[in-house]
C-alpha cells in the first residue's frame, strides 16, 4: 500500500500531544478574565469543591471551583442564579474538555454580601427562627443584665450610662469581643452562649454601634443567628443605627434601633412600675384628704341640725335632776346619823348603815341614769329621723310644728330629713286625712 506523501512530511500528534498544545496555548491567550453567565447542573461535592456549568442563550462552559476559594463566597450558588465569574482557562487533559477555574464570584446586579443576607433572611424564615410564637417576653424588673459587644466601641459607653443613669442598682456582666472582622462571628455567638448558662441573668443585650455592611457582616452570620435562637434568656440585638436591620434583629426577642434605645428598653417597665406606684401613692393621700374633709362636713352639718336645738337643754335638765338625788341622799345620811346617836357602838352601826344607805343610792342613781339614757336614745331625734321621718318648721326654720291647724296655705315651711332639709311654699291643707290611712293603703 503506498503511503500519502503529505502524511509521511507532516508531524503527526498523539491524542495526549496535541490536548497539552492546546492547554499550554489557551492558559497563555487567557491567563485570568471574566466571564458572565447562568448557573446550570450545580453540584457541591462532599470534598467541598463545586461543579457547574456557565451559560448563556448559545454556549456553555464549564467550570470548577475548588475548596479554598469556595469557602470565601458569602452567598450560596445554585442553578439558575445570574452570576459574573473571575478565573482562568484550563484544558482538563482527560477527557480533552477545557473549563473556567474559577477564582472569584459575583452575582449580577446586586453585592454579594446583599444577596448572601437575603438568602440566609429566607433560609431561616423558612425554618421557624423569626416565628413571633418563639418571641420571649422580658422581666417585669431585671436585676442582673448580660451586654456581648465590643468592650471598647461607642455602644458599650451608651448602654452602661443609660442603665447607670436610670438604675445604679442593675448588675451589668459584659462579655467583651470582637464586632467585626474575621471570627468576630464566633465570638458573638460563643458570648451569647456563655450569657445564656449564667442562670441569673434576667436579658441579654447585643450589639454594637453603626457602620457598613461590611462592618456589620458578623451580626448577619447564620451561626449568630442561631445562638440567639437557642438561648433561653430574652436577647435584645441592638445593632447599627436605626435604619440598619440585620439577620440578628429578626432572630431576637426584641429588636432595639441603637444602643442607648436597647438599654432603654430594658429598664423601661421598671421605670413605668415605679411612676404607676407614685401616682397610686398621690391618689391614695387625694383620697383619704377628700374622706376627711367630707367627714369634717357631715360633723358640722350634725352640730347645726334643728334637732338638736333643744338638746343642751334637755341635758341641763338632767343634770339638774341628778343635783336633786344627791341633795335628797345627804338629807337621809344626816338624817340617819342624828337618831343612831355618838356612841362606839352606834357609830359601828352607822358605818354599816351609811354603807348600806350609799350602796342602795348609788344601785338606785346607777337604774334611773340608765333608764334616762335608754329613754334619752329613744327619744333622740336622729334616731327618729333614720327611720324615715321629717321635721317641719315655720318661721324660717324656728318653730317645730306638730299640728296641721298650725299650717296656712302659702306658708314656708322647712322639712329636715336626717341629712339634709328643703324648704317649700303650702299649695294645699287636708286635715281630714291621717297617717293611719296611709298604713291602710300601704297593708
């Protein structure tokens, strides 16, 4: 057989040659470039490298990112996802295929760390953590407080003097980290951790003062988040300023805008518990003040009701009696000893008798005293007016009428009940009727 002479004065490759040509002049056209494209047949293998293909509406590539990179991107690749993808062309001498290694990643359109919280934000709402159920509500009066941030930022200041100005008496643990920067991550969650074992710490405090998102990344890490979740001891997250939200706000119990507003809020109900007691304490003084006076009213008002009027004297006559019993007690006594006579034995006899005598005055003034005193009650005319009766007075409250021939038509005439009294003008007299036809209507 004769062979073709072009063949026998041309060199000819082996399969292995020509593939490491190949490689040797793709990896030195292209030594590092950017290459934009959708993410398609993602997979992230055990030994912690990833495998996908870049592609557009034409062609495909394929790519591989090895472990060392892989660990750096904040957000997490998968199909479908629009991505820009920094590396260099290699030929995988094998199967004779050339790849993209990639080195850098960046998703399309939006920051890598912007993207990395919203997946990580819809990653944990989906298993539960943000679940207001799971919210744990804060102690009435906290006496000890656990604060995790930076030992020597603006926030640490902040939250100390709140809580020092408002209540000196509050324990404040600080358990100092780092707030940003590699492993400040760690930190925080091993601090919440170690705050959340001290069985009397009533709230944790955490956070830190304002900054990028970058400065605040460590808050936005998922094992921050899960430390949060899994500690039994309420957390306020307290990070940035007021319009900073981070994965840590939508974990906590609570979620403060600052700082100062984290310490605010923890002693905020004692606060409102001290001022409610002041208020009852100022409603209790305006009270009993208001019963005393009215009291002071109603005693006045007693001293110059109309049926006392004649009470001093209704006393005086009383008194005047007793003054009678004991002229007439005397009298006897004098009287007694005139007839025993001086002797020793009538004098024995005397003192028997005196005592006798006195013995049965005073059992006898003792029953008439208690006899005017009982008939003295019955007889008082508040204890009549309780029952439901009136006084009726003319001449502008001066003279007590007892019979209705003592009534003309148009008179004025003042009704005392036993509190308070009204004056009215007669319309009308009949003096046919009687209180006993009352009863009769009223049986």
């Amino acid at each position: 057989m004769k062979k073709d002479s072009r063949v026998s004065s041309e060199k000819i490759y082996t399969v292995s040659e020509i593939t490491h040509l190949i490689k040797l002049e793709l990896e030195h056209v292209f030594p590092f470039l950017w290459i934009e494209g959708e993410i398609s047949n993602f997979h992230h293998h055990q030994s912690g490298h990833l495998y996908f293909t870049l592609k557009d509406e034409n062609s495909q590539i394929r790519c591989v990112m090895f472990r060392s990179e892989a660990n750096n991107i904040p957000f997490e690749l998968k199909d479908g996802l629009q991505i820009i993808c920094g590396g260099k062309i290699n030929v995988y001498v094998p199967r004779g295929e050339y790849q993209l290694l990639v080195e850098k990643v960046e998703p399309k359109g939006k920051g890598a760390l912007q993207l990395a919280f919203e997946q990580l934000k819809e990653k944990l709402k989906k298993e539960g953590l943000f679940d207001p159920a799971h919210k744990k509500r804060l102690p009435l009066l906290p006496k000890k407080v656990g604060v995790v941030t930076s030992p020597r930022g603006a926030a640490i200041v902040d939250i100390v003097r709140t809580l020092g100005r408002r209540f000196s008496h509050l324990h404040i643990i600080i358990y100092p980290v780092k707030v940003q920067g590699e492993g400040a991550s760690v930190e925080i969650a091993e601090g919440i951790e170690y705050l959340g074992n001290i069985p009397d710490i009533d709230v944790i405090i955490v956070g830190r003062g304002g900054g990028s998102i970058e400065d605040l990344w460590a808050f936005n890490e998922e094992n921050v988040a899960r430390a949060i979740y899994d500690c039994s001891i309420p957390v306020i997250s307290a990070v940035g300023h007021e319009i900073d939200f981070t994965i840590a706000d939508f974990v906590a119990d609570i979620r403060a805008s600052t700082p100062s507003a984290a310490a605010e809020i923890v002693v905020e109900k004692e606060q409102s518990f001290l001022d409610r007691i002041e208020n009852l304490e100022r409603r209790m003084i305006n009270q009993g003040k208001y019963l005393l006076q009215e009291k002071q009213h109603d005693v006045f008002r007693l001293i110059h009701h109309h049926a006392f009027q004649n009470f001093n004297i209704y006393l005086l006559n009383l008194e005047q009696k007793l003054d009678e019993l004991e002229i007439a007690a005397r009298n006897t006594i004098n009287s007694m000893i005139q007839k025993i006579g001086q002797s020793k034995s009538s004098a024995v006899l005397l003192e028997e008798k005196m005592s006798n005598a006195m013995n049965g005055i005073l059992q006898d003034l003792n029953g008439k005293w208690e006899k005017l005193s009982v008939g003295l009650n019955n007889l008082s005319p508040l204890n009549i007016l309780k029952k439901g009766y009136t006084l009726c007075w003319k001449d502008r409250g001066e003279r007590l009428m007892r019979r209705i021939e003592e009534v003309t038509e148009k008179d004025e005439v003042t009704v005392s009940f036993y509190k308070g009294e009204f004056t009215c003008s007669v319309k009308k007299i009949d003096g046919s009727k009687s209180i006993e036809s009352h009863y009769i209507k009223e049986g």
